[in-house]
C-alpha cells in the first residue's frame, strides 16, 4: 500500500492525467499539468532539503510548491503572506527551514533567509535535462502546522505522511470523493482545514477550486464563484455554514457541507440539513485533521443545542478517560482521548510538558489526550462539552489564554497583564485583557499595534480593559468577581483569517 503523499499523487496522475486537478478563474490545470510544474519546482530544490517554508498566495502554483516539498522527501511548514513578520519568522527559526519558498512581492518579509520565487524562474524554466531521483518515507514529516501554545509560544505539529495518507482514506471512506468532485479550497494555509481542503481531494481523484480574495469578500460572491466551477464538496467553520443558512438558496453542485474547528449549533444549519448532506467533524490537529464524524440528518441538536461529534473515522479510536487513564462509563464524562493512525509525532522544539499529551503505548502506539471533555450518548455517538484547560476557539481557531497574555506583558507600556474568555449571546468565545499600565497616558491603540507584531488578529482580545491594579482574592489569584465584565450580544458570523 502506497502512504506517501506525493506517492498517491503520482499513481492518481497515471489514471487520470488529463482530468482537472485545480480550477482558478482563469484557467485551469490538469493532474498531468499540476505532476509537470511539481517537477519544475523540485528540481530547483538543492540536495539535501529537509524543511522548506511556503509564504504564497492561494493558487496553482502554491499548490504544485507543496507537492514539490514532499516530493523531494522534505516537510513544508505553511505561512499566510499576511500573518504578522515576528510570527512567520518564528516558525521558520523554530522548524529550521532551509529556504522559504515565497512571491517577489513578499521577499521583504522574508528578508532573513533563503528564498526561492515562484513567479520568478522555476515556473517558466524548462525542465532539466537530468533525472534527479527523491525518497519518500511513509514516517517522513510530511508539515509542520502552528497552533497557539501554553507556554507563551506558538507550538509546531509535526505531522507524517503517513498521518495524512490515514486521513485521506479516512476521508475517502466516509465522503467517497472521485473524479468529477470539485473541492472549494477556502481556508488558510495554516490551518488543517487546509491538509483536508487539498489532499482528501486531489489525492482521490476530485478536483479544487480556488477562489480570488475577490471571490472571497462576502458570502453571496462566494456562493457565486462555488456555482460558476460546479463546485460539490465544502469544508469550513461553523461560521462559513451560518452565513449560508441564511442564504434563499445555495448552489444545487453542492452534495457534501462539513463543518469544522469549532462547535456546530443546530441553528447554524437547520436550513441547509435539507439541501445537502452536512457533517459535523471533529479532531485536533495533533491527530490529523478529523478523529471523527456526524451525519447530522441522521440525528438532532443536544438539549444545548449543539450536535454531537459522531464517531471514530476510519483508523482510528476514541475512548473517553478519566484522570487515571481509565475508561469511564457511557453518559459520564472524562477527556477525549484518540488513538489510531492520525496521532501525530508530537511538537517540535521545547514543549516537554505539552509533549506530555502524547502518550505511548505498550504495543507501540501512540494515544493523545486532547484536553476536551465529552461524554458518550446511548447512540455510541460522542458529545463535545468543553476545554479543561484555558484554550478557546475564536472564529474556528484555536488560542491559547496564556500566549496572548505572555504577549502582553512583552507591551512596553504594560506593567501587569491577565486575559480571561467569555461567550457572547451565541455562545461564541471572546477574550477581555485586564491591564495595569506603566504610565496612565497608555493608549490601547499602543498596545494594539505592539502585540500585532506577533499574534494573529484573532488573537488579539477583542476588549482591553485598563485598571489602577489587579483585584486578588484570599489565594493571592486575580479576583474576576471585581473585574468589569464587558458584554457582548451576538452578530452577524465572519470568518477571520
């Protein structure tokens, strides 16, 4: 059995080499076409790389980069052009890239290290005379993906091949993409929506769809890009389905909505449970992508109003533990714990205590113990509850409580700092940042540009709250009950990159 990336790759582009692969508004690409550019952009790689940073935009040619990486044996590690400098330098000190693979218009950011352009020479070059040969290694890393961290410090999953090839047949299982499938390739590169978006797609024989950031600037022009390509497979946050299930109608291509990152209430589909089949998935990236699936029409909202997460995908087990590692019995409640071939190696870099998730097994596996608590209905089927620790999702991304606040004590005109979450009328988490300046003549747009430099806008609390001191309580801890609390109602959903 092939379990290499660019190993199914190569076997779909000699079934199918003139089926479209990837669809732009100007053009589009076959497997045979997309298999070409991949050797292009390898063959320019020196002997010997290891890592390679990818800082592009969204099209073909970023695409084709990324199969090159694994092509050559390598790992890529993803960055948005956008993300803040501080942030993407990070990544690529900490995964120790050997070069970045990037755009003329971004080399300034990336000033620090090696680049290699794509619209530079490699896509126009002719292919090379000599027949350069790669290995590839089901236990090669295949990424790197950076979530937000405890410690202070975005932390980077690394992940294998052979993670990502369990994924695909996983997915492949269960959603049964083929050739004529068009998947719509939305999310951001660092997320691992992304890893699903493009690998459970071109490695299956389907085709993606990448939309223009025009395309992209509300929900009725996206809808419109999803018509014009046939468009029949979309995967995103609960937000994205939200603002759809508001729509009259969606595209009649559409068969397969999956919703993703973040809890799935009933009322941000109950419109759409009709239209197509929608699936609540669910997984950290530490286990790859999705650890599991619910077919939402087949069941309904919990009391609370959220579906449930459904079951184990195909190759892998979820058993719910208590602090002990023991299982506990049906309808009570302990963490998620997954085991299976989507458990990753774990982060790069210092992160031995967050290392400590990762569990060996005496038969040679590894089990993760993701830090949600669930519950196991009568159906079998799994009900998210919440964190046990202070990580939140905002807008279907994960954040650490205490990287931001780690990021605020670096402020320069902040002299004490705590970040607390809360949920607004929807339910929807947000942060409020308590802070005690050096100099009353603070200004919160300061504090807003400081910490802009190394957290994502997400990141960044959405309230700050400037105090003489922070209240404590007996224990000596912050004493929230003589913090201001500033409320939130609920709004319209956006996504935020």
């Amino acid at each position: 059995m092939i379990n290499t990336v660019y190993g199914i790759f190569e076997e779909i582009v000699k079934k199918q080499s003139e089926a479209v692969a990837i669809i732009e508004n100007k053009r589009a690409m076959t497997f045979q076409e997309l298999s070409e550019m991949v050797d292009m952009i390898a063959d320019s790689f020196p002997d010997g790389t290891k890592a390679v940073g990818i800082v592009m935009r969204h099209r073909a040619e970023m695409i084709a980069s990324i199969l090159a990486v694994l092509k050559t044996g390598a790992m890529y590690v993803p960055a948005e052009p956008t993300f803040p400098t501080g942030r993407i330098h990070y990544m690529m000190d900490e995964a120790k890239v050997d070069f970045v693979l990037t755009e003329m218009q971004f080399t300034s950011k990336l000033e620090d290290y090696e680049q290699i352009c794509s619209d530079c020479s490699i896509c126009q070059a002719a292919p090379g005379s000599e027949t350069r040969v790669y290995r590839q290694d089901e236990d090669d890393l295949a990424y790197i993906l950076y979530t937000s961290g405890t410690t202070g410090r975005p932390k980077g999953v690394s992940v294998t091949n052979r993670n990502v090839c369990h994924y695909v047949r996983a997915f492949e299982n269960e959603f049964h993409p083929k050739p004529g499938d068009v998947m719509l390739q939305y999310s951001v590169c660092s997320f691992d929506i992304f890893v699903e978006e493009v690998f459970t797609s071109l490695l299956n024989g389907a085709a993606i769809a990448i939309p223009s950031d025009d395309d992209k600037k509300d929900i009725k022009s996206l809808m419109a890009f999803v018509e014009r390509h046939g468009v029949t497979m979309l995967s995103g946050f609960p937000y994205l389905l939200a603002e759809m299930n508001h729509l009259d109608s969606i595209p009649r291509s559409l068969r397969l909505l999956i919703s993703g990152g973040d809890v799935l209430r009933g009322h941000h589909v109950d419109n759409l449970i009709d239209k197509a089949e929608v699936y609540n998935t669910y997984g950290p990236s530490e286990t790859t992508v999705c650890a599991s699936y619910y077919r939402c029409r087949d069941g309904k909202p919990l009391d609370d109003g959220t579906y449930p997460i459904g079951k184990a995908v195909l190759g892998a087990e979820i058993k719910i533990l208590d602090n002990e590692g023991n299982e506990v019995p049906k309808g009570e409640t302990g963490e998620v714990c997954i085991f299976g071939g989507g458990v990753s190696n774990g982060y790069i870099g210092d992160h031995d205590e967050e290392n400590k998730a990762f569990v060996k097994l005496p038969d040679g596996g590894r089990m993760y113990r993701s830090g949600d608590l669930g519950y196991i209905l009568p159906d079998g089927n799994i009900a998210f509850l919440h964190r046990k620790d202070t990580q939140i999702m905002i807008y279907g991304k994960r954040v650490e409580i205490m990287e931001v606040e780690s990021k605020l004590y670096q402020c320069s005109g902040v002299e004490q700092a705590i970040v607390r979450p809360f949920a607004d009328e929807e339910g929807l988490s947000y942060m409020i940042a308590y802070i005690v300046p050096k100099k009353n003549d603070l200004k919160v747009s300061q504090v807003r540009r400081e910490l802009a430099e190394n957290l994502m806008p997400f990141m960044i609390p959405e309230f700050i709250v400037k105090m003489p001191q922070i209240p404590l309580n007996s224990n000596g801890k912050p004493d929230m009950t003589r913090m201001p609390v500033v409320m939130k109602e609920g709004k319209t959903y956006e996504a935020i990159d």
